[in-house]
C-alpha cells in the first residue's frame, strides 16, 4: 500500500498510518505499538501510587535499572505476557476481547491488535 502524501504549506506530508512503528519499517509494528501502550499505562499506574522506582521495581520483581530502561522506552526484552503480569501486580484486571475484524475500507480482511484502557 502506497503511503498518502499531501501538500501542506507548500511542503508534501507523508500521513501517518498510525502506527509510528509501522511508518518506520519495524518489524512486528503491532507488537512494538502494544508493549508500548502497555509500559504507558504502567507508567501512569506508578506515578499515580507515588512509588519511587525502586519501590516499584521491587513490587514488579525487577532491578530498578531494568525498570527505568522500560519506563524510557526500551521494552525489546519484554513480553507482551510479562507487561501483562507487570499490569497485573498493580491491580488491574485484563480483558482479551477476541472480535470478528472489521475491515470496511480494507481489501483483504487481516485483524488488529490494539490496547484498550479503561
């Protein structure tokens, strides 16, 4: 699929597919996408607590430098499964919802991973 440019300014603008990954050739986009917005929600769930990152690493059962690492983005060591876990150590219930995909304005049906927080 050919990228949609437009002119803005007089400047041409690649539109983004949504997934920054995906428009930087990465391979396993998806993937990366949601062990991303799984570390942000573990950030947000932190930060709400107050803990310091040596509290949370120790309630995560990780050394603190690995947690900083994640916490900045680095999260090519962890496991969509462990980020669950991570989720899991702080409360919150997950949900896998398994829908039939709904591909509109697609011409081959292929389904989506995405990350729904509530």
């Amino acid at each position: 699929m050919e990228p949609r440019t437009r002119t803005v300014d007089g400047e041409v603008v690649e539109e983004s597919s949504g997934n920054v990954f995906a428009d930087l050739d990465f391979r396993n986009p998806e993937e990366h996408l949601v062990k991303v917005e799984l570390v942000s929600r573990i950030d947000e769930l932190l930060k709400a607590r107050g803990l310091t990152q040596a509290q949370a690493a120790k309630l995560l059962r990780v050394k603190q430098p690995d947690l900083s690492n994640m916490l900045r983005g680095r999260v090519r060591g962890y496991s969509v499964h462990r980020l669950l876990r991570f989720l899991a150590a702080l409360d919150q219930d997950i949900k896998i919802v398994i829908q039939p995909a709904q591909c509109q304005d697609r011409k081959v049906a292929r389904g989506r991973i995405s990350v729904v927080t509530l």
